[in-house]
C-alpha cells in the first residue's frame, strides 16, 4: 500500500478518512479535479485544478499521463473516497468513448490506492448542489462557491464540476452515515 500511495509515510495512511473527499470530472483532454473536507465547522475546498494532456501525444501516453497525476493527486491530498462524474448519454459517441477511457484511468489509480469510488450522474449532482436536477452550469457553480465559501466562483468548469461532485458524495456520505447510526 505504501507503494502505491507514492512512498506516503505512515501519518498519511492513518490520516485517511472520509471527511476528505476528491471529485472527479473525467475527460482525456480536460480532467477536474476538486477536495473538500468536513471539519467541524463545515466544509471546506483544499484544492482543485484541471489535469490537461495535449491533444497531439498518442491516446496511450495522454492516458498514463492522466493515471500518474491522478495517483500523485491522491498520495498528496490522501482523500478517504472518491466520487466519478457518470456519463449516462453522449450524443457523441467519440466524446463518451473518451470519458469512458479517462475514467478507466481514473479507477486504476485509485484500485491501486485501495481508495472507495462511487459515480453520481450529472442530474444527481445538479440535484445535490444546486437543489435543482436541471440547473445550469452558472447555478452549480455559484453554489459550490457558497457552500465552500469561496471568494469568487471556480474555475475552469471543469475543476468547479469537480467539486460539485466532491460535495455531493460528502454530503450523501454523511447522510449514509447518519442512517447507518440510526439502524435505518
């Protein structure tokens, strides 16, 4: 397990907990990335970004281009989960075979750090952050500046859909966790 956390020292290892959370939004050109973390005063972002792989190296090196930031990515912020934007529909049947190559990627990197992974579609993300399944870009992005306390929106898109994605799993985690508590 060392090993594949990068050489994390054992701190690192027991620091793992679900209160840290890292959300994807996969693509092989342009990957968000987003952390929050529960504390006792709420939530917070601890990083986020965009992982970008010219389009002119073979889709073999963008690929593990891809798998080494994101495994890097884990071993540096040690999240205890990670939660995967799901592509239900793509009219464009190029685009979702590229999503669904990034998101091999992404699960690689993270079987290999024994990390949890669960996937929550567009709608439900939408639903969970913004109160609203079909709300736009701006609203889903205005909120996870709210509720993160942001001085000003993220940005790129990518890494804002990220971290929608990291609020709606901690949310719901926290949720699962509460019924579990509760014997429900």
């Amino acid at each position: 397990m060392l090993a594949a956390l990068g050489g994390a020292n054992i701190e690192q290892m027991f620091a793992v907990t679900d209160s840290r959370v890292m959300g994807i939004d996969p693509g092989v050109s342009t990957t968000g990335y987003g952390v929050v973390e529960r504390t006792s005063t709420g939530l917070s972002a601890v990083d986020y970004g965009v992982i970008k792989t010219p389009v002119e190296w073979p889709i073999e090196t963008r690929l593990r281009c891809l798998f080494e930031e994101i495994e890097r990515y884990l071993s540096e912020f040690v999240p205890g989960s990670l939660a995967i934007e799901r592509v239900l529909f793509q009219a464009n049947a190029k685009t979702a075979m590229s999503v669904g190559q990034a998101t091999g990627a992404v699960l690689v990197a993270a079987a290999r750090c024994d990390l949890p992974v669960t996937f929550y579609s567009p709608n439900e993300v939408k639903q969970a952050v913004a109160g609203y399944g079909a709300a736009d870009k701006k609203q889903v992005t205005s909120m996870v500046a709210k509720v993160l306390e942001l001085a000003k929106p993220p940005q790129p898109a990518d890494a804002a859909d990220a971290l929608a994605i990291a609020l709606t799993h901690a949310n719901s985690s926290r949720l699962r966790s509460k019924l579990a508590e509760a014997g429900a």
